[in-house]
C-alpha cells in the first residue's frame, strides 16, 4: 500500500487535474511524439516538425525537471520538520520522563514526611499521656508513705486487737464475778 502511494505521488497520477495526464505520462507522450517526428522527417526531409516536437520534449523535460526540484525542496523541508519533530519530541519526552522521576521522588518525599507527622504524633500523645500522671520519684515516694501508713496502721489494728482481747477477758471476768456474787448473795 505505501509502495503503490509512493509510486502515485512520484507520478503524480492523485494530483492531476481530471482528464489529464500524469507529468510522466505527458513525457512520454511528448518523447514519442518527437521520435515519431524523427521518423516522419527522415522520410520527408523537412525537420520542421521534429524540431517543433523536440522543443516541446525539451519543455516538458524541464518542466518536469522543475517539478522534481519542487517536489526535492518539500521533500527536504518535510525531512528537516521531521528531524525538528524528533527533537522537540525527544525534548519533550525527556522533560516528561523528568517529571516522572521527579514526581515519584515528591512522592517518595511525601510518604516520609507523613511517616514522620505520624510519629510526632504519637510521640504527642503518649507526652500527653506521661504528663497526666505524676513522676516516677513522686509515685515511689507516695508509694513509701503509704507502705509506712499501712504498716503503722496494721501495728494500730494488733495494738487496738490486743486491747479489745483484754476487755473481752476483763468483761468475761466481770460477769463472772458478777454472777459468782449473785449465786453467793443468793444463798445468803
């Protein structure tokens, strides 16, 4: 298919007007018309014609020449817009592969900025946390006094049980003496 384009843009068979011929068509013609005049001169001998139709083949050879030339010069512009085209492209990919690596790099930035806000963060609450509660030399200290509360308390309690004990036994013995003179002052 791009052969059978090229070949009609060569020959320009797309661009011709309808109804005629093709550039290389038209040079043909014109060459046979011109050997077909050679031909006829030679029998007649008047040169005339043949120096008529080689004017003509001349003509068309450098109309055609000049066609070429044009045909050349857009050729080579079209390939130098090419080459710009390929350049800039590759500038342009190259900025955008630039931008890639830039943007994963911002990315990569990013997601180690957020680990680090997490952190602190964290780091925040947990100092939030520590500063609702006392020292630790303020804990062990409260802590001393109370073992020392809760001991002189307990030696209090025995102290308080031991007492309680000899009332209950100086009660006992009070009923019973009390009962001992009841029985006596009974048989009295």
């Amino acid at each position: 298919e791009e052969a059978l384009i090229k070949k009609r843009l060569l020959t320009q068979t797309t661009t011709a007007r309808p109804g005629a011929d093709p550039p290389v068509k038209k040079l043909t013609k014109k060459y046979v018309a011109y050997v077909n005049a050679l031909a006829e001169d030679d029998a007649n001998g008047d040169g005339a014609d043949a120096e008529r139709a080689r004017e003509a083949w001349l003509k068309e050879i450098a109309l055609y020449e000049f066609n070429m030339g044009r045909y050349r010069a857009v050729a080579s512009a079209n390939a130098r817009e090419m080459e710009q085209y390929a350049s800039a492209s590759a500038a342009v990919d190259g900025e955008v592969r630039g931008t890639k690596d830039e943007i994963a790099e911002l990315k990569t930035d990013l997601d180690g900025a957020r680990l680090d806000r997490q952190h602190k963060e964290e780091y925040e609450a947990l100092r939030r946390l520590c500063t609702q509660f006392p020292s630790r030399s303020d804990t062990t200290a409260r802590l001393a006094s109370l073992e020392a509360e809760i001991a002189e308390l307990e030696t209090e309690s025995e102290a308080t049980a031991s007492k309680l004990d000899l009332r209950k036994k100086q009660f006992a013995l009070l009923l019973h003496l009390v009962n001992e003179l009841q029985g006596e002052l009974a048989e009295e």
